[in-house]
C-alpha cells in the first residue's frame, strides 16, 4: 500500500513561477508513481496580494491531486511593509505576539485550510512542508509535528533571526535540504537544535524538442542576449541587475540584450537593450535558454538555483551574484559558472567571456556534465524515497 503523504505550499498551479512552488509540484511530479500525494495550498495565485483566484476543491494538476482552500485574509502590502520595517531592527527583543502578527500580515492565512489539516492529520501518513517563511508553514506543521518534514528552503535574510523560530524549528519530525550551503546555514543559525537530514535537490526534466530560432523570430531577437528567469523584483537583485547591464551598455559598442522572462513587482527601466516579455510558457522559457547566451542569476538569497541547474542542461554558462554562498556553491561544484560581487566585476566578467569565448564553452560543459550526474530525476527520487519517515 502506497504511502499518503500530503505536501503543503502557500500556491500550487502551472502559472506560479515561485521556487518553493515548483519545486513542490515537480517533486510531487515525479514521486505519485510511488506515493500516494495531495499537494495542500490555498486558492491565491498572486504571492503579493494572496487574493483567491483558483476555485475551491480539488484539481488535478501536472498529474498531482491539489486541494485548495480559500484565503481567509487578503494580504495588505502597505501596511506588511510598513510592520516589517517596524519588526526588521528588533528581531531580538520583539514579543513573540508581534512576530506572530507579523507572520499573520505575511501570509497566506487560510483557516479552511488550517481546520481541514486538523480534522484531517489522520488521513495521511506524512507531511512535508515547503518553505519555512510562509503562515501556511508557521500555523499548520505544529499541528502534525509528528509527521512533519520540513525543507525550509532557508537563506540568510532578516526574517530568519526572529527569535520564533528557536522554537518552530525544533518541531519537525526531521528536514530536507536543497543544498549543502542550506543545511550548514540552518545548522549554524540553530545550533542549540542539532538539526540533520539529507540534501536531495530536484530534477532537471527539459522538453524533447527546442528552438533558439523560434524563440528569436517569435520575439524578433537577434542581438545576443543575457537572459533573466523569475520573478522581477528588488529583492532577487533585479535593481542592481539593471543598474549594472545599463552602465555596462553605456561601455560597449556592441550589440547585447537583457532578456527577462518572469512577473514584474517593480518598475522596468525603459531601454532599448532591456527585453521584458512577462510570464511565458514553459516550452517558451526552454526555447529561450537554447537562444541566450549566457543566464544570469542576480539574487542574493537563494536555498537552490532551479534555473541554473535548467540552463546547465540547456549547455549554457551562468552568472551569479556572488554574495549568495548557495549560488557560488553551485558554480563550483557544477564549474558551470562564474560570480560577481560588484559592478567592475559583473563588468569585467562579461567582457571576458565575450573575448574568451573557450572559457564560456568549458563551462558549458562543465555544467552540462554535472547535472546530468547529480540532478537527474532517477536518482532525485530515489533519495526521497530512501528518507526514514519512521525516525
């Protein structure tokens, strides 16, 4: 008899482009053969708002069961923001009351999800949550504590330091990690719990066919191009990524473009050499990483790269923000990439690849080799089905 395992997430539909998101439907994915999976979430699509867009009930999606509940509460951004500029300086002395209302104003808060986990824990036999920030996490794992895995796909931003999650954290039944810089990360910042579990990651699956050239007479692009994929927003370091590609145009007399493919939460610069084309289709985004040059990653937190492991895949080099220790951790076990911690460098970098083009190739290569190894869904899945859930 299969083992029930519910994953529970903040979103869950083929239109969310959130890591955590992804993640949890492409594992779900490629573990139904072998476990009988319920992905849990909430109706909300949008991640700013959390307004309920998909219907109530359950939903087949990607082959996956997925049972939505409704928002109980929209998310007031003005007002979140406002909190968490009043909570960020006083993690350490802030009540345990403020931190909850703060996680409350986060978000997403469902109650119909919160009491059908409750009236409900008995029907599965394992719970495996995605992400650690999010209410859907904070309010529901300490109800199945004891059948609770979590990834907490961590990375070291403020809210980790609020003091709440000394006791949150030593819940879980037991973790998984994505990368090796996120369990030692959450180990440093909790050494109290002597906290473990295996570092597993995804799979790379790509489509059986792709074209640069489609994608370039679809979108009449022809110049080489840099290409960005994710959510565009200040926090994933798109700010300073535009900065830098704008001062570094204003350097070369060759033609290049920046290409982004995600949802915008922030202004665009209006330029000429910046592409902005918005959420697209999968097959769109797989044509893309066989069109572009060069990917580049410019977030400083990150818990694991999917689109790094997808464009080494696709043969191509990357760049990456060289603050974030899990982007430069990747490159260098992959040797698929290179990082930069500031203009000159981001600068200098680009310029070199363009001039070396032997360099670009080997690490193309380079990368390609090690996802093919390390991030193939074969042995994906066998590392979670190796998990003692009886620990």
């Amino acid at each position: 008899m299969k083992r029930k395992v519910a994953f529970v997430v903040q979103r869950c539909g083929v239109e969310v482009g959130g890591g955590a998101e992804n993640l949890c439907l492409q594992i779900a994915q490629h573990l139904v053969e072998y476990w009988d999976i319920e992905i849990l979430t909430t109706c909300a699509l949008d991640y700013m708002t959390w307004e309920n867009h998909y219907p109530v009930g359950i939903e087949e999606v990607s082959g996956v069961k997925v049972r939505r509940f409704r928002i109980s509460q929209k998310r007031n951004v003005k007002a979140f923001n406002r909190l968490s500029e009043k909570l960020a300086p006083r993690l350490q002395t802030a009540s345990l009351e403020e931190q909850e209302s703060w996680m409350k104003a986060q978000g997403p808060m469902s109650q119909d999800l919160i009491q059908y986990i409750s009236q409900h824990r008995e029907d599965y036999d394992t719970f495996i949550f995605f992400g650690y920030l999010y209410a859907t996490t904070y309010f529901i794992l300490p109800l199945v504590a004891d059948k609770a895995y979590l990834e907490p796909l961590a990375h070291d931003e403020w809210t980790i330091y609020m003091t709440m999650w000394d006791e949150f954290f030593q819940k879980p039944r037991g973790f998984i990690f994505n990368t090796p810089e996120e369990k030692s990360f959450v180990q440093k910042r909790f050494p109290q719990l002597k906290i473990d579990g295996p570092v597993i990651g995804i799979g790379v699956d790509p489509p059986e066919s792709y074209s640069a050239e489609r994608f370039r007479e679809q979108y009449n692009i022809q110049d080489p191009f840099l290409l960005y994929i994710g959510r565009i927003d200040p926090s994933k370091g798109c700010e300073e990524l535009f900065q830098y590609f704008i001062h570094l145009r204003n350097q070369e007399s060759e033609p290049r473009k920046l290409v982004l493919l995600g949802k915008s939460v922030m202004t665009i610069p209006e330029h000429p050499d910046i592409i902005p084309l918005g959420f697209v289709e999968e097959q769109t985004k797989w044509d893309a990483l066989a069109a572009c040059d060069l990917l580049v990653m410019p977030s400083p937190y990150e818990s694991l790269s999917i689109v790094l492991l997808e464009a080494w895949t696709m043969g191509k080099a990357v760049l990456v923000n060289g603050k974030s220790d899990v982007l430069v951790g990747q490159c260098r076990r992959g040797n698929g990439g290179l990082w930069y911690e500031n203009l000159d460098e981001f600068e200098y970098i680009l310029k070199l690849l363009k001039q070396n083009t032997k360099i670009q190739a080997a690490l193309s290569n380079q990368g390609h080799s090690f996802v093919l190894k390390q991030y193939n869904w074969e042995t994906i899945t066998e590392q979670y089905r190796a998990v003692d859930f009886s620990r």
